[in-house]
C-alpha cells in the first residue's frame, strides 16, 4: 500500500482517479479547495481531506505529510488572463513542498505538444509546469496526453457538438493537423500504475492511443458511431484560434475561457514522439483502447447517466464561490428576495423528483424563451450560458452544475440550493424545497440576490417586472408535473 495524494479530486481526472487508487489499495489523501464538492461522492468516507489553495505553502505542506507519491492534476484554463503567473505560482509552491516533506515522486498530467516549436500560450505553460517538476529535487514522471476522450470531457463534447450541430463545417486549418487522441480509461491505468513503478524516473512520457487522426476525421469518426451522416468539412485559412473559439463557443456548451486553450493547443500536430512508456508500464492485454471504440463506450455512459465526472464541474473564473449567508448574518447588508409558497395534492416524493430534475432537457417549466435570452447574454459577455446541462437526468450532488447554476447544497427529498454562476452586479441563490402536509405537500420557492453597488440594484429593479412570470410560472408549473406524474403512476 502507498500513500498517496491528490490535487485535482474534483475536476475531471482527479475524480475518476481516486476511487480507482483506493481499488487498487493505496491509502488516498485529497488536497480541494472546496471540500463540500465531495459531500456526495461514493468515496469520502474513505479518504482523508485536506482544504486548502495551491498558492499556500503551509495548507500544502501539511497536505504532504506522511505522503509517498503526490498527483498534481490541476490546471488553469478558466482562471482568467493571469492563469501563466497562477500555473507557475502554483507548481513551484507544490514542488518546495514535496520536496520539504521528502516526497518520493510527483506525477503530473501535462499536454502532448511538438517539440521546437511555438506553442500556444496554454500548451507552453503545461510545459513549464512539467519543466518546474522535473528540475525540482523531488523525482517526476511528467505524462505528456493529447485529446481526452470519455464521457463528460470537454474535448470530446466539443467534437460531439461540433458534429452533431453542424453538416457542414467551415473550420480552421488545424482540422488538417494530426492529433493522436487516447481514452480516459487508458488515462486512468496509466496514472494508476505510475504509482508501482520501482525505478527512480525523473523524466516525461508521452501517451497516446493507437489511432493518428486528422482533426476532421475525429469528428466523422463520431459521425459513424452516433448513426450521423459523413460531415463536409472546409478548412479555411481566415479562421484565427481565438475566432474558431468563439465559433466553437456559438455552437457548443464549453464556455469560452475553456475552448479557447483546447483550440489553441490544436494548431500543432500533437503525436507521441517516443513510446517509452511501454518500458515502465506493459500496455494491456487487449491493446489500447482505438478512437471509435472510445467515442462508443462514452455514448453508451452518456446514454445510461453514468458519467462520473464532467468538464461542467470545473470552477468558473469569477463565480462566487462563498456559500448563502445564514439569515441572521443578513442584517445591515441589502438583500432583495422573492418567496413563493403553494400547497399542492401531490406527495413530497413526487414533488422532489420534479425538483431534482430541473434544468438541463428537462427546463426550468417557466418562460423558456426569458431563460435563453439570459443564457445568450451570459454567452456574449463570456460566462457559461444555459447549455452547460447536467451530469444526470434526474439525480444531481452537491457541486454538480445544472446550466448557469451549481448545486450548493442539497437534503434529498426536501432541498436544493443552487448558487448563479452566470455573468452579474452581484450574488445569487435559488432555493427550492418540499414538505409534507396533510394533504399533500408545499412547496416553497426562493430567490435571494446579493446586489454589488448601484449596478446590482438595477439590475434587480430591470428584472423585478419578470420575476412574477418566471417565479410564479416555475412554482405552477413544478406543482403541475408533480401532480400529473403522480396520477399517472395511479
């Protein structure tokens, strides 16, 4: 067994590493920055947590106590212009400190990318983040992964969208660039098995899967697998990164701060240039796991509602991240609220599961038309807008995202606090609840709004003359469905 530590366990990889770490008998710490992110995961109860920033030395030395092997599985894409100086900040802070608590490896997942060439400002500071692990006194195994491919993987819901959306695709000139995509299972064993490796490396792998694509072929490689036609695709030579992101952005749900890095890290064939790996780590029995068939075993998951972890739950640049003052903690503050309150026929249980499967296909049962209108807007202004969905249909934990908002908190059954990660003047929460009556049940709705100065408190009074539609529509609306559900179970 070896200790192990994790950064990262509530993003993409890190989520799906740990509880494969704990199969494979390592005693798992994780070092979050939000703790109540795991509240609901299957396994919390079986590791320790520590809270704390990567910026602060003391939180991630205390981390690193009693730690053999430390993962590093953070990134920056969505924090904002700065994210170089946070990246490096944050590497060199993690290395002092493994190297102060004696750590015996770091292992860290960068980004496959070509070498002697100018690289996109993401991709280059991926590579200096490996570079500060590799010259620290701590030994590191650097994996170098192109494209991601698994359920819930912003790459793999850019090309998905990008396919499904769009027949014909006017696209940049690196749709023509070979990239060499690899599954997240294979991901996954690779991170894993690191862990066993007995010789002092101090070195980067590149990783990747068995099929070297085109860009273009990716996607109509998914054309085959979810029954689409072949996509006609133009490669046009006036299509900048940054435009192609806000193309991308236009036609898909990832947010732009995150598209931008992914298309940007496209303009360079990105391929494997050596397969060392397979030196420390024997590749599978069965292979590799091909393109085609990790696009199909995604769908399926997506199909089932099995996607572990998703590329929604990444923290939003600006997104307050502070949780719903107590109400007593309100007092000399302005808070604007709206309150709705409906005694209903329908049982609690029919009328929470109408609660819980708000959002995403689902809607908001109110004003569809004002909802996308607000998601548009957030869109331009470059916050998330409404079509980020949900990770499951009709089941959500703490710290999913359900389109602009993300669940703050939740008592099955009875509430769901979801905290505004859309672009405004101020803080917003909605609060949706049930309790049983003796007649049935009532449902309670409520908005709070924390204005920031005097652009806050317009923009409350602009949309004051909505809330009557849009609240009181939701709270008729959610009622109506629980009852109609629960007479048609009957």
């Amino acid at each position: 067994m070896t200790r192990v530590l994790v950064t990262g366990a509530t993003g993409y990889i890190g989520g799906r590493l740990v509880p494969q770490l704990l199969e494979a008998g390592h005693e798992v710490s994780v070092y979050v920055r939000s703790p109540w992110k795991l509240r609901d995961v299957p396994w919390r109860e079986r590791v320790r947590v520590f809270k704390g920033d990567l910026t602060d030395a003391v939180a991630t030395r205390r981390a690193m106590t009693d730690v053999d092997v430390a993962f590093y599985l953070v990134h920056s894409m969505s924090a904002g212009r700065d994210f170089v100086t946070a990246e490096r900040d944050s590497a060199e802070t993690f290395a002092h400190a493994a190297s102060t608590a004696r750590i015996q490896r770091i292992v860290y997942l960068g980004g496959l990318h070509p070498q002697g060439t100018a690289l996109s400002q993401h991709l280059a500071s991926r590579a200096a983040v490996g570079q500060t692990f590799l010259d620290s006194p701590v030994p590191a195994i650097v994996f170098q992964a192109g494209i991601v491919i698994g359920s819930g993987s912003a790459s793999f819901e850019m090309i998905r969208h990008l396919t499904e959306v769009l027949p014909y695709m006017p696209a940049p000139r690196w749709v023509r660039n070979y990239v060499q995509p690899i599954a997240i299972r294979d991901v996954l064993r690779y991170l894993v098995l690191s862990v066993d490796i007995e010789t002092e490396l101090n070195r980067t792998l590149d990783i990747g899967g068995p099929d070297i694509l085109r860009y273009g072929q990716m996607m109509n490689g998914y054309a085959v697998e979810a029954g689409l036609p072949q996509r006609h695709i133009a490669a046009l030579p006036v299509l900048t990164p940054w435009l192609a992101s806000q193309w991308v952005s236009l036609v898909s749900p990832v947010p732009r701060q995150i598209a931008v890095p992914i298309i940007a890290s496209l303009q360079n064939n990105c391929v494997t240039s050596e397969h060392d790996v397979d030196r420390y780590i024997a590749p599978p029995d069965e292979g590799l796991l091909r393109y085609r068939t990790a696009v199909r075993l995604a769908l399926k998951r997506e199909a089932e509602g099995e996607i572990e972890t998703s590329w929604q739950s990444a923290t939003v640049a600006g997104a307050p991240s502070d949780p719903l003052p107590s109400d007593p903690e309100w007092a000399g503050h302005t808070v604007f609220t709206d309150l709705r309150t409906r005694e209903s026929t329908a049982s609690p249980t029919a009328v929470w599961n109408v609660i819980e499967a708000i959002g995403g296909h689902s809607g908001w049962h109110s004003f569809p038309l004002a909802w996308a209108v607000r998601g548009w807007i957030d869109r331009l202004i470059g916050g998330v807008g409404m079509r980020r969905g949900r990770r499951h249909p009709s089941r959500v934990h703490s710290g999913d995202v359900i389109d602009v908002w993300r669940v703050e908190s939740i008592e099955r059954g009875r509430m769901l606090r979801l905290r505004a990660e859309m672009r405004m003047p101020g803080r917003g929460w909605l609060e949706l609840g049930v309790e049983p009556t003796q007649d049935g049940s009532r449902y309670t709705q409520r908005a709070v709004y924390f204005p920031k100065g005097l652009s806050g408190r317009l923009y409350w009074v602009f949309l004051l003359p909505f809330h009557g539609i849009i609240f009181n529509g939701m709270a008729r609306s959610i009622l109506h469905d629980a009852e109609h559900s629960q007479m048609a179970r009957t």
